[in-house]
C-alpha cells in the first residue's frame, strides 16, 4: 500500500472487516478538518548544526517576550560529540523591533573523563529561575558509569560582561545521576516554592524502570532524594516516563505519565502524594493502548478547575493518537477522552497548552507534523489544523509550544528547514 491510496484503502489493510465497516461509516459522517485560514506562518531561525540540531524541547518565554530553548545536537563536535553529531546548545530569541536576533548561550562539550565535567544532549525544555539563571536537564554527560554519562541537571548562568566576539553563559552541573538514582533524564524539570527541583529519570533506580526525584539546594551544595522507584513496588505502577517531567497541583501533589508499566503495560498517569517521610505512588489510569490511547504519553496540563489534559501519540479510534482529560471527582478520577485524531493527521508527542479562552494547542508529527487547536463546544471539541509543515519550513515538531500576550504561538520543529537541522517558527493570529 502507498500514501497515495484512498484513505479507507490505508484503514481497511490495517483492521480486521467487522472493524472496518464501522469505521468508514465513522469516517463518513465525519466533517471535514477545518483549516486554520486567518493564521501567518513564519519561520524564525533555521538552524545551521553549528549553532545547533535537532531542537526538540521547545520554547520558554520570559516577561519581556525573549525566548530561550535547547538544541539536542549540534554545536561542538570534537571528542564524544562527534560520535553524538554534536553535543547540544542552549539559544536566545531576542525581539529587536520587527525582527528577531539569534544568539547561543551556550555550546556543551562533554569531555573525556571518568566524572564528564559538562553536560552533553540536553533534551528537557530550560527554565528560568527569578534572579535570570536558566535550568535543564541532559541526557548525557555526568558519571561515566554509562556510556557517555548518566546525565545530569544543569545551571547556566548570565555572563556579568559581554565582550563584542563572546557573550557565553557560564555552565553548573547541579546533579550528575548515577545508576542507583537514576539515568537519562529527559523531561522538563518543575519547581515548588522554596526552589527545590523535581524531575524524572527514564532509566536507572532499582528495577531500571525510571525514578522520580527532588533536588534541595543547601549549605553543602545540591542534594538529591528519590521520590520514587518506577517498576519497585509490589502493584503494577507506571514505569519509564519518557520526556514526562511532573507538575503540581495547588494541594503539593505531583503528577505525570510513564510509557511503561501499568496494569496493561501501556503506561499510566500517575500521582505521588506526600506520605510521612516518604511519597506514595497512586495509579490515576492505566493506558490500554486501544481507545484511550497508547505510545508515548505527553507532560499533562491542569486547569484552573484541577482538570489535567494529555496527549498520546498513538492508540485512539483511528490509531493516530488522542487527547485524553482526567477530571478529579468523589469516588477518583473520570478518564475521557477529548479528541481522537483522524489520519493523516496524528501523532502528538509534547505537552498541550492552554489560551485564555480554554482552547488548547499543541503539535503532531504524522507526515512533516502540524500545530492544532482543540475548541471546547457543547458538543465537544472542535478540531483546526493551524498550519501543515511542508519540510521546507521545519518537519516533526517534537516540543511544546508556547504563546505570548499577544495570543501568537511560537514553537520548534526538530528536522526540516533550509539546512535540514530544524527551525523556529511563529503562528500569528
């Protein structure tokens, strides 16, 4: 079969014929995908793999509109990097009237030591902390142990003097994981009110299914202690959260989703709860990989009412992924599900965001990838394809996006572009 064949064709090799019957009378009476008309698409920054490949965490936004983001490869190449088709950046988007201006941070370059004394392949969105410092996390660099280091979190630092050839930001290793406490930290990273740091590991802990952890900053430096050991309990928890960091809730509560694990093995959306001395893992969902979804699980959302929204990049009706909510009630949590994408459209793999208004954003990778918008309605949610990646102007948007007051949403896709090492790109309305 071929992408050029009717799309009932393409539905009916892959189900059996009962199946099949039901869904193109689904498909049928299905409207068509309205397509997000009044938006501009631009493309920002192409990416050289000098300056940075394959951005695949998106965008942070501060209160004057500036972006920061990470790109997983490119940049130095020597050592270690070379093998790793560069070792990552960390970038700036800077407003300057009616343009944007472009400059790296910083270039990782992991070095060939038994303790690596940087950071290498930052895969987690940064942070910006209040007093200017951004935060990551990275998959490589940190102790040897592993192969290319166990990964680590990572400070950058403002330079206080800016020079006319150099204006590089100073890096911090703040953790280097180990087998034991975990490996490969690849989610973004959350912080409570006294500034300790939350994460997950997607490997490493006990049972190498993954661990969740907090960071305390002291007199003696960064400490960290395990929350969790994904994979250890005698219940069948969620296991390896893959680019899955944790949220709060208003009560102190964490939240995320794992790949793995779980009752049916398709991963979970989990909550720890403070417990005494230690955290208590509850199961909110256990994936079937069927209707409610499956593949991998995105970061979740939560609403003002404490609502949390997800993504998963396959499962569904049609197989192309869905958006899930888990809506909190007396006797637990009620699973529903939102939308399930219709082919060829499908496939998202970040976190969802919310406007004002409730409506919710995000990206899929089926094809070059698409950003989309899901309006609620009385009779659902509504689905709009905002713009369709062409490969030219970026393909496979993997991170999340972000939006400014303004209401236009910038974000990156981590292929495609002029030089084929992604792009930055913006949506106005």
């Amino acid at each position: 079969m071929t992408e050029t064949q009717p799309l009932w064709r393409r539905i009916a090799a892959a189900m059996p014929r009962a199946a099949f019957a039901f869904a193109l009378l689904c498909l049928l009476i299905l409207p068509m995908v309205p397509s997000g008309q009044a938006q501009t698409f631009s493309v920002l920054h192409d990416f050289t793999g000098f300056d940075g490949s394959d951005p695949e965490a998106g965008l942070t936004i501060d209160g004057e509109g500036n972006f920061y983001g990470i790109a997983s490869r490119g940049g130095y190449f020597g050592d270690f990097c070379a093998r790793n088709r560069g070792c990552g950046t960390v970038f700036k988007m800077t407003h300057d009237g009616s343009d944007w201006v472009f400059q790296t941070l910083y270039v990782f370059q992991s070095q060939s030591k038994a303790m690596r004394s940087e950071a290498a392949s930052p895969f987690g969105r940064v942070t910006l902390r209040p007093d200017g410092t951004l935060y990551g996390t990275s998959y490589y660099g940190g102790w040897e142990v592993c192969n290319g280091g166990c990964g680590t979190v990572y400070r950058l630092t403002p330079p206080t003097v800016c020079s006319t050839l150099q204006c590089l930001w100073t890096e911090s290793l703040i953790f280097p994981f180990n087998q034991a406490d975990g490996t490969y930290p690849m989610g973004d990273l959350a912080f409570d009110q006294a500034g300790n740091i939350y994460g997950t590991t997607f490997f490493g802990g006990i049972s190498d299914q993954g661990t969740a952890y907090e960071i305390t900053d002291s007199e003696n430096g960064w400490t960290q202690t395990e929350l969790l050991r994904f994979g250890a309990g005698p219940k069948p928890g969620g296991a390896r959260p893959y680019k899955a960091g944790l949220i709060f809730d208003q009560a102190g509560n964490l939240y995320g989703t794992t790949d793995e694990g779980g009752k049916y093995r398709q991963g979970t959306v989990f909550q720890i709860v403070p417990s005494g001395r230690g955290w208590t893992e509850i199961t909110l969902h256990d994936f079937t990989a069927g209707y409610d979804g499956g593949g991998l699980h995105s970061d979740l959302v939560m609403d003002s009412a404490g609502n949390m929204y997800g993504a998963n990049s396959n499962g569904g009706m049609w197989g192309y992924g869905n958006v899930y909510e888990l809506s909190p009630s007396a006797n637990g949590w009620v699973f529903n599900v939102v939308y399930s994408f219709v082919p060829p459209s499908g496939g998202p793999a970040a976190s969802l965001i919310f406007d004002p208004a409730g409506n919710l954003y995000g990206t899929n990778t089926a094809g070059n990838g698409a950003v989309f918008k899901l309006s609620p309605g009385q009779s659902g949610w509504t689905y709009t394809e905002l713009h369709t990646f062409s490969g030219s102007d970026g393909s496979y948007p993997l991170g999340s996006l972000v939006m400014d007051s303004h209401g236009n949403l910038f974000g990156t896709a981590s292929d495609g572009g002029k030089y084929g090492f992604g792009t930055i790109f913006e949506l106005t309305p």
